[in-house]
C-alpha cells in the first residue's frame, strides 16, 4: 500500500478525474460516495447522449464559461482534445457531431463508466459506496455514515467533489455547503443553470402542445442568440435553446423580474420575404391555412403566434411577419432547483488557492460542480468537471509530496 493516502468524496466525473490524477502521481486512492453505486449524475447524462466535450475554436471553447480565470486555465490544460484522447485510452472512441458536440461512439455513459473504475481499482483505488460524508471530528478525522454505522478516515489530503444541488436523488444534494461554511470556506447561494424556465401559458397551449418540440428556428434573449430547437412543458419551456440561453433570462429576471424569449419561427427568410407571401391573395382560406400553405407554419408554432398575439393574429401582413421574427414568451421565473441540469453557486473562487485547495482547511481541494462556476450544456460542464479534477488532484499531489520532503 502507498504509504501516504488521499480521500477523494464524490464519485462523478470531477471525483474520478481527481482519483485518477493522484494515482498516476503514486499516491493510494479511497473513493467515497453517499450512493450505493458511483456515478449516477454522470450515467443520467448518458441517458439521451453523453455529450462529453466540444470540439471548437478553443478561445471561443473557453468563453463558454462564467467564473475565475484559473477555470479558463485548467479547461486550457484539459479540454476537447484531451477528453478525446483520454477516452481513446479507455478504448472508446470519440464522435463529434455536425455541430462540434463530442460524444463517446456509443453515445452512453456506462460503458465509458464502467471501464473508468476498472481501470482505477487496477490502479489501487478502493471504492466505498453508501459513504455519506458528514463532515470532520474534534480529530480533524472525516465523518462518513455508512452501513455499519459511523466510520473515520484520517487521510493525508482530501479532495471534495460533492457536485451542485440538482437532481438530489442522483446524490448531489448540496448539504455539504454548511459543513464547509462552518469551517470558515466562503460559499455562494446556489442557483438554477441550464434550467427551464415557467411561462404562463393558456390552457390550450398547456393542453395541446405540452411535450411538443419547436424546431428549425432561433431564438435570442437580449442580443444573445441560438438556433437550437427547444421544448414546450406543462409550466413554461425547457431543453436545448432554452438551456444555452438560460444565464441571460437569469439575468434578466434578476434584473428586472422577468425575461423576454425572442423566438425566429422563420430565421433563414427576412421581413419583406414573409410579406410577399403573406400578400398572395389568400381566397377564401382561413389565415391558419395561409400561413401553413404559404410559410409553413402550423401546429405548435401557430399556436405560439396566437400564444403571443392574444388569440387575434394581426391583419396587417408587415406587422405579422415582425411578430413570426420575433415571437416574444414571457418567462417569470426559473423552474425549480432541483430540476435544473447544473447550478451555480458553491464554493467561492475566494474559499481555493491556486491548487483548488481550500484556504481555511490545509490539504482540502474542490474539484467540479462544486465550484461557483457556470457553462452552458453541450460538453461544457463535464469537461469543466474534469479539468478541475485533474487540478485538484494534481494539487493535492504537489501538496503531498511536499509535505513528505519536509
Ligand atoms: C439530466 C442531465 C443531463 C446532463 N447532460 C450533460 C451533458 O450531456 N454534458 C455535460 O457536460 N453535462 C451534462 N450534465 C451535467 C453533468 O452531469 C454535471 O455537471 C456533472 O456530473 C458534475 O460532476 P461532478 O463530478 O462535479 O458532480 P456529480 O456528478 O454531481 O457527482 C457528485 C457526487 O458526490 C456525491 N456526494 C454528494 N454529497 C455527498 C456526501 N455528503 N457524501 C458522499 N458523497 C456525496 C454524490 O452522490 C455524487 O455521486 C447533465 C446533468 C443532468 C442532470
């Protein structure tokens, strides 16, 4: 056994990456996790395609995120292509898709999961599952609650990697945030990312379109834009565009209580384009069939124009095709918490030093969701998760072996 031993506590993809780091730097790994089985965040983000990267312009790659500059740094060191080349070493190829989004060939997480921990306790990592991590005794010990009831482990670094406060029944729950607070580690409330957002909708919208998919257009919020597709739900609207243009509408409903979608029904035709075929006589056609026939628009993106012009769309063809360009959906206020894809907030930049070692607690790291940082779907955050994993363990490793040389 390695005579000096660190505690990695969480089991995603920043927990991982950090038990990885330390093991490839020689030092022996316990892994801790509240769930009885690891990695249940990550598996759920395989479920639908488990968008691991993006392969893009890097500078552009690194404006995607919101927090410290160390951030940009470590996702510099491990990004896009080091994920690739990480999954090819677990013998799992990488595609990218037309838009950049990278994902392991077979799409799911658990293959590349399962052959992640095989290849850790290869290495020495000791795995323990249904570990809930409470915090440390008058020691100086960590706390865990396991089945046999209360057990301690007296490592020689740790590594926190306890992921936001959504999805708690995956296991990220938040509840470490007044342990560290306690300590004297600053923390940040959390917030909903990459969340859906509530919209009061009339009863037939709710009734008819709940569940119905709005493609091929573009959506924008106070400049910001993009041309994914996106969800209409019971209470408002959710997934792909939404998801990318959440931080604005945050921010807008921060600043001004509510937050404005703009929705393109038709982003490749200008304004006199859809009055020139809006002006084709129409005979003794209903407007419903005119706008199907003559621009395509029906079903959920019809119901949207009523949606947004009250029932009474307007007659005046210029004024029409001004509102198909820009649908506006008020939106008042972020679904809840817990369903949102990622949240901010966390342990404060402030809280780490450069090694992502917690000031108030020597030989303590943070890596992943943790950490007040912010990005957009589309292979942002777990790459973020990794990178700051790597950091961590590679700073809880400097930390070891320079406490071992004094
Ligand atoms: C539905 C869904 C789809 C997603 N899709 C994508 C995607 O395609 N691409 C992408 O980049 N991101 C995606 N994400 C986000 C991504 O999964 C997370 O950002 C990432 O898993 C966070 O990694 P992490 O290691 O920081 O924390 P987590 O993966 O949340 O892991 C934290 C671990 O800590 C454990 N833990 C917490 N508290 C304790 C405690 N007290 N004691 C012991 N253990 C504890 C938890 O059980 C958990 O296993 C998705 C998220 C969701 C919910």
């Amino acid at each position: 056994m390695n005579a000096q031993r660190a505690a990695v506590i969480g089991s995603g993809p920043a927990g991982l990456m950090a038990a990885e780091t330390l093991l490839a730097r020689g030092m022996g790994v316990d892994i801790y996790d509240a769930m009885p089985s690891f990695g249940r965040k990550f598996l759920m983000a395989g479920k639908s395609g488990l968008n691991i990267s993006h392969a893009e312009d890097p500078d552009v790659f690194l404006s995607r995120y919101r927090g410290d500059t160390r951030l940009q740094e470590m996702v510099r060191a491990f990004g896009a292509a080091e994920i690739v080349s990480w999954m090819e070493a677990l013998g799992i190829a990488a595609h990218t898709g037309p838009t950049g989004r990278v994902f392991p060939e077979m799409m799911k997480a658990s293959p590349l999961l399962r052959g992640w921990l095989v290849r850790l306790q290869d290495a020495g990592a000791v795995l323990h599952p249904k570990h809930r991590w409470q915090g440390w005794n008058a020691d100086g010990a960590l706390v865990f609650d396991a089945p046999e009831g209360s057990v301690t482990a007296a490592p020689d670094a740790t590594v926190l990697a306890l992921g936001g406060a959504s999805w708690k029944r995956l296991g990220s729950d938040g509840a470490w945030a007044p342990l560290l607070e306690a300590k004297g580690a600053e923390t940040v409330p959390f917030g909903p990312s990459n969340c859906g957002f509530l919209v009061d909708w009339s009863a037939h919208m709710r009734e008819k379109f709940a569940g119905a998919p709005v493609k091929s257009i573009c959506m924008s919020v106070d400049g910001q834009e993009t041309r994914s597709e996106f969800v209409i739900t019971q209470r408002g609207v959710e997934s792909g565009g939404i998801y990318t243009l959440s931080a604005a509408l945050v921010d807008g409903l921060r600043r001004h209580g509510a937050a404005t979608l703009l929705v393109d029904l038709l982003p490749d035709m200008d304004v006199p384009a859809i009055v020139a075929k809006l002006e084709r006589p129409r005979g003794k056609q209903s407007m419903a069939n005119h706008l199907r026939k003559s621009l395509g628009i029906s079903g959920v993106k019809l119901a949207l124009l009523h949606e947004a012009a009250r029932g009474v769309l307007p007659d005046h063809a210029v004024t029409l095709a001004r509102l198909i360009k820009a649908v506006p959906i008020k939106v008042t206020v972020t679904a809840p918490l817990d369903e949102a894809i990622s949240t901010t907030g966390g342990v404060a930049w402030d809280a780490l030093d450069e090694a992502l070692m917690l000031r108030q607690l020597p030989g303590v790291f943070c890596a992943g969701e943790m950490i007040d940082w912010d990005a957009p779907t589309g292979g942002y955050l777990i790459t973020a998760c990794m990178a700051t994993g790597q950091a961590a363990g590679n700073g809880a490793a400097d930390w070891l072996q320079t406490a071992s040389s004094l």
